[in-house]
C-alpha cells in the first residue's frame, strides 16, 4: 500500500526533519508538536525498518541518496519528517533539502544508551554480546546497526563503545551545522512538555491550533527504567567507555559527568 502512495505523493521541498539517536525522544516530540499544530507527520520509514540493509547500502554508496528519497516519496511528502537513522545523513540531507528545517533531540548519553538497551532487553555491564541471544534483535534485525561502527568508518570494541560512538557521530553531525540545524535537549522537555513543544512551534512559525497538555504523557514507546543506578547498569568498565567518548560533547551540551 505504501508503494503505492509514494507513487503518486510528491516530495515536500521544505519539511521539518525531527532528528535525534534512537530513543531520544523524537516520537513523542514529533507527534506532539504534530497533534499542537495539525501539520501532517512522519513517524519513521516503517518500510526502511524492514529493509534491513537500506543503512548499509547508503553508508556504502550503494544506493544513490537521491533515488532513496524517491524510493520513499511518500515518508518524505510530509510536512514533519521524524526518523532517527536520517540523523546519520545531515549532509546529503542539507544538501536534498536547502528549504527544510531541521531540530535535532539529544539526549544525555548514558540515559539514551540505557535506553535503547533496556527496550532491547540487552543488560549494560557485558563485555560483549551475542546477537541472536536476544528476542528483540532476532524480531527486528535493524537494530544490530545500532551496535556497530564499522560503518561509519570506526573501530569500537564492544556494543557499549559502538553505542557512544553513534552517539557522538550524530552530535558531531549536527554541531556541524550550527546555522542549519537546531539542537534541543529532551530534557529541556521533560521539564515542561506542552511549553517546549509550543515554544518548538513558534520556532518554526507554525501555529499551535490544538491543546495538547492532556497529551503530552502519552506513552508512544514501551518505557524503560530511568531511575536506574547508571553506574551499576553499566558497571565500571563499560561506564568509563562512555565518559571517555562522550565527555567533550557532553560538556558543550552541558550535560553532569
């Protein structure tokens, strides 16, 4: 059905890209500021998600950004546009996109590698994993991009390092890009949804025509355990990979370490 709807959609020249790593809390911003302004919404290429060799092909050149953007014409005919691996491709983004705008989520490192690991079911203190003991990756296979570098061009020694390692890759991308891309903090939202996703609006100069205070504690994702000790989630080693990775992005974001 999809392939047929992109057939006949049109790519939006100047969308909103919402980007942000995995669990970074795109969704909930996405479709909230969505719901505030009744502007139409991706909420992720479900179809990429099944194609679960579309990120190497364009890490590797094997398919032509260009002809990935009509392959999904329809993902990309909205007006908001949210969908985290995009956020590994800012350049050729920009460069597709001169009229779009762009906001990247961040999230503090620990917490959105937590995460993703609790939604998962992978625990945080291994050395190493194995792939095909966990139910989650077996359903979804994509999701073991999220624990490999080699990619993008670098080494990591374990899942955790490869975790960091994205992490600061799509910071880097977007600090990059200062002039282009927006960057906000999840926490920032935590403290006041309804506020932050108006003040988002604004932004944008999109007009906030819906309510969504008795929206925004929706729960669109399964919910992880935030209150975890991070140091024993991760355990010494694991947690010291992290800091050693993520330290200098951290403080330009003003993160605690």
């Amino acid at each position: 059905m999809k392939k047929i709807k992109s057939f006949f959609s049109k790519v939006n020249s100047s969308p909103i890209f919402i980007l942000g790593n995995p669990k970074s809390g795109t969704t909930v911003i996405a479709n909230l500021l969505s719901k505030a302004t009744n502007q139409s919404l991706t909420s992720d290429f479900q179809n990429a998600i099944k194609h679960t060799t579309l990120q190497l092909e364009l890490d590797f050149k094997l398919l032509n950004f260009k002809n990935f953007i009509k392959q999904y014409k329809y993902e990309f005919s909205k007006e908001i546009i949210k969908e985290p691996f995009l956020s590994f491709y800012t350049e050729e983004l920009i460069k597709s996109f001169p009229n779009a705008k762009f906001v990247f989520i961040a999230r503090d490192p620990y917490q959105n590698i937590r995460s993703i690991l609790n939604r998962l079911k992978i625990p945080g203190n291994l050395k190493e994993i194995n792939f095909e003991d966990y139910d989650e990756i077996i359903k979804t296979p994509v999701w073991k991009l999220a624990m490999q570098t080699n990619m993008l061009g670098l080494f990591s020694s374990n899942y955790i390092e490869a975790m960091a390692n994205r992490w600061n890759y799509v910071v880097n991308s977007c600090l990059n890009h200062p002039d282009k891309i927006q960057l906000v903090k999840y926490e920032d939202f935590l403290k006041n949804k309804a506020a932050f996703i108006y003040d988002l609006a604004k932004g944008f100069e999109l007009e906030v025509v819906n309510d969504i205070h008795k929206k925004v504690d929706i729960q669109y994702q399964s919910k992880g355990d935030s209150e975890v000790d991070l140091k024993n989630f991760f355990g010494d080693d694991n947690y010291k990979k992290i800091n050693d990775i993520c330290s200098s992005n951290m403080n330009k974001m003003g993160y605690l370490i």
